[in-house]
C-alpha cells in the first residue's frame, strides 16, 4: 500500500541509503535540464551542478526545480508524489517536460500531483518541472519538500529542506518578451531581465505563448528582478554587486559585454549566484 507516505519513505530511505534515491530520484535546480537519457543536455554543461538540497526561496514568488525519475523496466506503475511538512505550506504544482530537438526538454505540460505513470519494456527518464509558490504572507522558516518515487513496491525520496526567507517580491506584471532559442544554454533566458534593469536594454515584446521551460525561467529571473529594482532603491551599490556575482567587475562592464540573446562564456549556473545574493 501507498499509504503513511512520510513515514514508510523516511524508512526506507534509511534503510536503502542514499544511493538508492540518488539513482531514481534526483533534483536539479532549473538552469539543468535533462535529456531523455538521463544526463545534462550539451548546452547546460559548464561548471559544477550545484546538489539541490536546502534552497533558499522568497515569498510572493515561484522556485522551480527539475525532477528527474530514472524509471526502471518491466515495473508496472510508477507514481510521482510531491509531499511537504507542514501540509500546504507552499503551493506545489507539477508539469511534465516534453523533450524536443535534440532531446531538449521545453514544452511543459500540467500534471496532478501525485502523478501516476506506466513502466515500459525499456528503462527511460522521466522529467518534470516542479513548481513552489510561496505566498506573500508566509512565516520565515524551514519546510520539508520531497519528491517521492513509488516503484516496485518501494518508496524512493528526494528530501529538501526549503528555507522560506524574508526576501519578499513586489507585486508586479510580467509581459511576454522575444525567448533565446531552446538550443541556446538555460540561463539565456536570465539575460534579458537582468539586462533590462541594470542596463536598461528593453526586452523585445511578444504574444503571450504556451508554458515552456525558457518562458519560466523568464518569469522567475523577472521576479528576482523586480525584487532587486526595490533593493537597489536603498543602496545604490546592488546593482556592481549582481554584475559582479554574474562575473563581471561592475554594472557598467557587464552592459558592454552584455547582449539579450547571449549568455557568453558564463558557466551553466551562473545566475544562482545572483539569486543567492538578492534573497541574502
């Protein structure tokens, strides 16, 4: 039976190890996308991945993370649960990823939560996007959030401990703008918003498409933006300090160097840096 999730998970995962849920259950932070083999896309390769185990998250905004499941064959069903402690302390929505050209996931369709899937003759990865919103309101504290495997009769868990901050993002509208191609490095779509605020370079405007990874890592490094335009209102220094955890000197040589479409040589996971930065 599936039932008493956190406690039959929390035993075998003692009781298998960490080895067991790393090999079928594993979380990468949204600039990490997996291909249907399993690995880092080509694109996304460049600098340490970073382990996904206690992030931190502002309030009044979405914190997005890819949930890779290592399925195995001829195992029947398989169900994908994401579970929290305390109960409804964020807000948990699921998407599966669609893989496109050259095995890029990017077309994000809703899934329920628990999602419940078939095995096949063949052991494949599933990946989905997982999305937290954190309300406004929320209390400054540590939250249980784990990604729960049901296969083979057994329970296999990912567990994350969520740190809510008191970063606090402003209310605000985010109009659709021109994406980097999907081909394009996952941070390619941080550009744009950073570049909009410190640089002042607008962003190219555009109907209001379908759910995409790109569209969402949009969404997610305008939040972080507009979070940072209401902190550099109290301490003109933020703006050197963003560019300066994005790897460059300063406001101004990151703007010289900077284009919309185009990430540069910046490594795979640059831009959680910045995030670190602004929710400290």
């Amino acid at each position: 039976m599936k039932s008493s999730i956190w406690l039959e998970a929390g035993a075998v995962l003692l009781a298998a190890g960490p080895s067991a849920f790393s090999q079928q259950v594993r979380v990468f932070s949204e600039f990490t996308r997996i291909g249907p083999a399993g690995d880092v896309v080509a694109a996304d390769r460049g600098g340490p991945v970073r382990e996904i185990l206690s992030p931190a998250v502002a309030r009044n905004a979405y914190a997005s993370f890819h949930i890779a499941l290592d399925v195995p064959a001829h195992c029947g069903e398989f169900s994908l649960n994401v579970g929290q402690n305390p109960e409804k302390a964020v807000e948990v929505t699921l998407y599966r990823e669609v893989h496109g050209p050259g095995g890029i996931p990017d077309k994000l369709e809703r899934t329920p939560n628990p999602y419940d899937g078939k095995c096949g003759k063949a052991p494949r990865t599933e990946v989905f996007w997982m999305d937290l919103w954190v309300d406004a309101e929320a209390p400054v504290r540590r939250i249980k959030v784990e990604a729960q495997l049901w296969v083979n009769d057994t329970w296999i868990v990912y567990p994350m401990e969520v740190r809510v901050t008191a970063a606090r993002v402003p209310v605000h509208q985010r109009p659709p703008s021109k994406l980097p191609s999907m081909s394009a490095p996952a941070n390619a779509a941080a550009i744009g918003p950073m570049a909009s605020l410190v640089c002042g370079i607008a962003e190219e405007p555009v109907p209001r498409g379908e759910s995409t990874v790109r569209s969402f890592i949009r969404r997610n490094t305008w939040q972080d933006m507009e979070l940072a335009r209401e902190l550099s209102r109290r301490d003109a220094r933020l703006l050197d300090a963003i560019t300066a955890a994005a790897g460059a000197s300063d406001a101004s040589s990151y703007c010289t160097a900077v284009t919309i479409s185009t990430p540069g040589n910046l490594a795979g996971e640059w831009y959680l840096k910045v995030r670190d930065l602004l929710y400290r």
